[in-house]
C-alpha cells in the first residue's frame, strides 16, 4: 500500500532540513522500497527551495523526482482561485505517479518570508493527502527539554493538521554541539564524532533519542560546518580574492585566530585561520607557528586594503608552502565573523560529492529501524480530503465528455461557470438566452467565449417541442395556447430538450427558486418508477472530511417511507463518488433516549431501510454529534456500527436540514455542492440562490457524472 509521508519545516535552517531529507530518501532506496521525491513548489518568485531534488538530479539515487510548481508571484497564494488551482496542480502531478511506488516523500517548503502563507500551504498538502509527518526542528536548544519541544509542535499544528494525532511519526530536532572550551567557533570534529556517532542502542540509552515516548530524535549538529566546506563556497561568500591555482580544498574548521586560543596541531592543519591585519600580536603568533612547519589549510586576512600591508603579505608569504591559499578581504574582522554564521542559511553546497557521501552516512545513524515496524504507520484510513474529492469528481467528468444545458445563460455567475468547465473540459456547455445580450454581458465583464460554448436563443426553438409537450402533459388536457405559455419558460424548454436527449442533464436556480426548477422536471421528466418521490443531498466539503446532508431541499416534512426513500436514493448516489456509505438517521435522540412522534418516525424509517437493504449501514435515530464525533458516538450509542463515522447525514424534516445545511455552509465558509436532485429519471440540479461560480463549477460536474452513470444507479 502507498505510503505518503511528509517533512515539515519548524524554525530550521536549509542545511538541516535538506540534509534530513537526503538521508531519509537514501535509507528507503537502501530497504529497495520504490520510493518517489515531491518537493510541491520548489519556487516561489526568486526564492529557490529545491536543493533535495538538484541533489537527486546529480547523483545516482535511483529516486524518481516528481517535477515541481513554481510560483512567480506570491501574491497568488493569497488569491482564492489561484490558490486552488494551485493545488489542484499539485494534486494532479501526486496522481500521474502513484503507479509503482511505495512511498512518496514530499518535501514541505521552508518558510524563508512571509512565513503564515507557506505555513498554511504545508498545512493544505499534509491534510490533502493525509500524509505521515515527520517534523524537522532546531527548537531543542540548551535550555529546551524533549518534553518541551514536542509540547510545541503539537501547539502549532494542532488545529491545522487534522489527523494530527495518528499521523505525528517522529521530529528530528538539530541539537547544537559546543567544544569543551565553549568556543563556537574552534570546532573539533573528531571530538563530534567520537562523541556522538554511536550504535542506535547506545544513543537511545544516552537520552539523545527517545523515539517511543516523546517522538523526538535529537540530532547533533555544529553550529555551521558539520562535515566540512569546500574553500572556494567560502571565499565567494566572504566577498575574498580567489587564488587562480585554488582547487577543492575542504575545510574542516574556521578558527577566527586570538591569542587566547591553544592551538592543536591537528585541528590547525585541517581549518581556515582568520585573524585581523591589524592585530600585530596575533600577525607574530601566526608567523611563529607556520615557522615551526605547522600549516593549515587556508589563511584569510580581514581588514586588508591594498599597499598598506603589502609588507605583511610579502612577510607571511616567505613561510608558507604551496598547499596553503592566502586570502584576504576589506571586511573587518567583527563582520567576517558575524556573517560566516549564516554561510548555510539560504543555500546547500550541492556540488561537494564528500559532503553529501557525509551527510547521507551521518543521518542514516539517527534513523529508527523500526520506523515503519507500528501498524499505524503502515495500513492506511481510507480517506478522502475536500480537494481530492473534488479533483475526482473534475477529472471523472472531464473522461465522459457530456453536454450540460444552462436555462440561465445571462447570468453572470453561471456565465462565468460554465466558460471555466468549458475551458477544463468539464463539460460542453449550451447557454440558453438571448445570444446578443449574452455577447455583451460577457464584453462588459471580460470573459472569452469560446467555441466550446454554444449559446441557443429560446425564441428560434420554442415552437418545436408544442407538439411533444401537449402529448406528455395530455393527461391534464394542456392545449396548444397553453403549451406555447409554459414554453416561454426557459426552465420548461430546457426540461423539453433533455426529454428529447438533445443534452445530457440541466444546471439551473441561481436566479430561481427550488419549486420553479423541479416543477417542469416532475412534470415532463418525472421519478424513477421505484421511488415515489424526489429528494436532494448537499455535498458537504468540510476541512476534515466529506459528508453529504440530505434532505435539505425538497420535502418539507416526509413519512417514514419517504424518509426511507431519500435514506436508499442518498445512499445510491454517494456511491457515483466512491463514497462508502454510513448513514445516520438524524433526531433530537439518540436510540431510546427519549420519545415522541419525531423520534418514532425516524427509527421505523431506519427499519424499514434495514428490511429493504441489509448490508446497508445505517443506524437511526442518532444525534447529530453522536453521528459524526467518534468521541460522543462512541459514548452514547458504543453498539453503534455508524456512530461516530457517519457520512451520509438524512435530516428528518426540511426546516431541520436546510436550517443545518446553511448554517454548517455559512459558518465554516465551506464549499457545498447542491442541491443534487435524486430519484429523478435524468439528472437535473438545482443551485442555491447564493451559489459561488466555485458551486456552479462542481454542481455541473456532479451533473456530469449522473448523466454518464443513469444505468448503474437504477
């Protein structure tokens, strides 16, 4: 089964959050996992995150990279519409290499600015795809406990990430490593390493992983080189002279030279020495110790301005071999020091083979063997986020190539709707209107009106369905004047031509009531010969989960064999969108809790759905709470197959589910699809008055898929 799972970035330099990633993708490709690497946006303006994939891109992983997003303005991910299309990109790349693989390790982006913005995007795509996190911090600082750091990130992320809870694997926290003089700057490596670099158990048994309680793996890491740095990155950086002789010369540590400091001979042959020009006392004790043939590998001069230490430069230059590169810069000595702190703030030394062979051994001793040994981390909740779901249902209409018909063509918000299903091939979209005043409602408001969008004026077909629509309503005597009247219309005429299959199924109530929009379809269309009656779902798309409401639109007060009926036509269609029901049969009780007509009605609804379906799972009465929170599902109704994981919502009465509906859609500013009618013979829907393009977008798609799937919901 497909594992995804995804690092996040907490207050952490690039360094060691691309180090992390590289010894994570190195150790599934070592366990012969087919592993894949996503970095979503690996840029954003001139802002380049994407170090981890020009790594895999040089050397030979053997890791498939998932090509990235690149966003050349930020302003973007603050608009509504570019946001969304961003994801749904994102979304779209995630499934075109899903095949064959294993585990796909997605790369959050590292906040460099505007920080609350790319935070939230993190968030989106670990919720999206229901990711197992890994978090990457340098928060375990000297004064910062285990405890206190992940009480920390459970803080940050615990209202963002929903499934926080079962899907938190473990942090790496960056520990920062002090010699034993406290020098920041007179780094021993062979001390780090002989200190640190120990069996897995050893470590576990020093407190500097403790996996199983606290989920944090502390990692120690010097403040700036952990594996050494090619000279040429630094006298790039330093703003140095560049020998024309300087070949790759990796420098170990930078010693920023005092007289203070005791210098060992080993650590002296391995470090760049930097002193000031102007320190006369330290110039005599450099001079003194390469006198005695002890050398190192790079000497950098701060404070140098050309001719006035020429003597200097000539005095220091009689000593030295060939091996050692003399540098200098006009940078004075406080500066120099202040600015190499943040040499690997912004950027990884891709091109230094040693450091990255370094750097992949290195993590690969922190990485728990039993890392996916926990059956939760292996066997994944069937889950669909809210920006799945609806990528699905795009990319399910778009294969089926239907014809959906418009009444409302001068509308702008449906004009709008359908130029974008048109332009991602939702669907081919018939605007009934006035052609003229179409044309130049779409001008005013700068929309392109292509040729995929027909646009038919009522005036010039009205008179070829007189006849047709006479012989269907000849039951209630309706004559030609009459037929003429209900044709004018638009409603009627474009109920007429689905009747005759001249278009696939009908999107229209943006500027119409509910009534206005059924009324020809139960005349002309009619019910399904196993239903009595029509109903309607909400599609839900809630932050967390999907759910489907129903009936919010049609039934102000059903029976109980109604209510059974929209329970079996909600369950029939949550199955057009892969949804596995789980239907609660909603109250003001739960079970036997109380009494009272309501309440009865809805169990024996429940029970005769239970008699007609049996390996249907529904369960009723529930209160809304019981039904969707595992906690109080759990508590109230604990026997409950449906308690706690409901995703079909049937309301007993229209005043309960509209109120609900609209209350649940306003307040959590969520996107809600519907009212989807069902029970019908061919699909028409109808729109909400207040319905967003966004709405209208998806309720024609919803269409779309009714209309291509008629046989296999009968």
């Amino acid at each position: 089964m497909l594992k995804i799972i995804m690092s996040i970035p907490i207050n952490i330099d690039i360094h060691f959050f691309t180090s992390i990633n590289i010894g994570l993708l190195n150790y599934f490709n070592n366990k012969k996992l087919r592993c894949k690497f996503f970095k979503p946006v690996s840029q954003i303006e001139n802002y380049n995150f994407n170090y981890t994939n020009n790594i895999l891109n040089k050397y030979n992983f053997n890791i498939k990279s998932i090509d990235s997003i690149k966003i050349n303005d930020i302003s973007l991910l603050n608009n509504d519409t570019s946001y969304n299309n961003i994801i749904e990109n994102i979304i779209e790349k995630y499934f075109q290499n899903i095949k064959d693989t294993d585990i796909i390790l997605i790369e959050g982006i590292i906040p460099l600015y505007i920080e609350q913005i790319l935070f939230k995007l993190n968030c989106d795509i670990a919720n999206i795809f229901d990711a197992k996190i890994i978090f990457v911090t340098s928060m375990f600082l000297k004064n910062e406990t285990l405890k206190k750091t992940k009480s920390i990130i459970d803080m940050i992320f615990k209202e963002k990430i929903f499934n926080l809870k079962s899907n938190y694997m473990f942090s790496f926290a960056k520990k920062l490593f002090i010699n034993q003089n406290n020098n920041p700057f007179f780094y021993n490596i062979n001390i780090f390493k002989n200190f640190f670099l120990k069996k897995e158990k050893n470590i576990e048994n020093n407190n500097l992983l403790s996996f199983n309680k606290e989920k944090i793996i502390c990692i120690p890491w010097l403040k700036n080189f952990v594996f050494g740095i090619d000279l040429k990155i630094i006298c790039k950086y330093l703003d140095c002279n560049l020998p024309i002789d300087l070949k790759y010369s990796n420098i170990k540590y930078i010693i920023f030279f005092s007289k203070q400091i005791f210098i060992n001979k080993e650590f002296f042959v391995k470090s760049l020495i930097i002193i000031s020009i102007k320190d006369n006392n330290t110039i005599k004790k450099i001079y003194n110790i390469l006198s005695k043939n002890i050398f190192c590998k790079a000497i950098l001069l701060t404070d140098f301005v050309e001719k006035k230490y020429d003597l200097i430069i000539k005095k220091i230059s009689k000593i030295i071999n060939n091996n050692i590169y003399l540098l200098y810069t006009k940078n004075n000595f406080y500066k120099t020091y202040l600015k190499i702190q943040n040499i690997y703030k912004n950027n990884f030394p891709i091109n230094d083979n040693k450091l990255i062979l370094n750097i992949i051994n290195f993590i690969n001793l922190y990485i728990p063997s039993n890392i996916f040994n926990n059956k939760k981390y292996l066997n994944y909740k069937f889950y669909i986020s809210p920006f799945i779901f609806k990528y699905n249902l795009i990319n399910k209409a778009c294969k089926l190539k239907k014809t959906i018909l418009l009444p409302e063509g001068n509308e702008l918000r449906t004009l709008k709707a359908a130029v974008i299903c048109s332009q991602k091939n939702i669907a081919k979209c018939i605007l009934l209107g006035n052609k003229k005043e179409i044309i130049n409602i779409a001008k005013i408001n700068n929309i392109n009106l292509n040729n995929n969008i027909n646009i038919i004026d009522p005036i010039h077909i009205r008179n070829n369905y007189i006849e047709k629509l006479m012989y269907i309503r000849k039951n209630k005597f309706l004559n030609e004047k009459n037929a003429i009247k209900l044709l004018k219309n638009n409603m009627f005429l474009a109920t007429m031509m689905l009747e005759n299959n001249e278009v696939d199924g009908i999107v229209s109530g943006a500027n119409a009531t509910t009534a206005n929009t059924i009324r020809p379809a139960l005349q002309i269309i009619k019910t399904l010969p196993e239903y009595s009656i029509i109903s309607s779902i909400f599609i839900m798309l809630l932050p967390e989960n999907v759910l489907i409401f129903s009936d919010c639109a049609i039934n102000p007060n059903p029976n109980y064999k109604q209510l059974a009926e929209i329970a079996i036509q909600s369950a029939k269609t949550s199955k057009l969108f892969n949804i596995i029901p789980k239907i609660a049969m909603i109250s003001y009780a739960t079970g036997t809790s109380s009494k009272g007509i309501e309440v009865e009605k809805v169990h024996k609804a429940t029970k005769l759905v239970q008699n007609k379906l049996p390996n249907l799972i529904i369960d009723g009465p529930l209160q809304y709470d019981a039904a969707v929170i595992k906690s109080i599902g759990k508590y109230k109704a604990p026997k409950s197959l449906v308690a706690g994981k409901a995703n079909i919502i049937i309301f007993p009465d229209l005043n309960t589910g509209n109120t609900t509906y609209k209350a649940v859609q306003r307040t959590s500013k969520i996107i809600s699809i519907g009212p989807i009618l069902q029970g019908i013979k061919k699909p028409i829907n109808d729109l909400s008055r207040g319905a967003s393009i966004e709405d209208i977008i998806y309720t024609i798609a919803v269409t779309v898929l009714q209309s291509g799937s008629q046989k296999k919901i009968k």
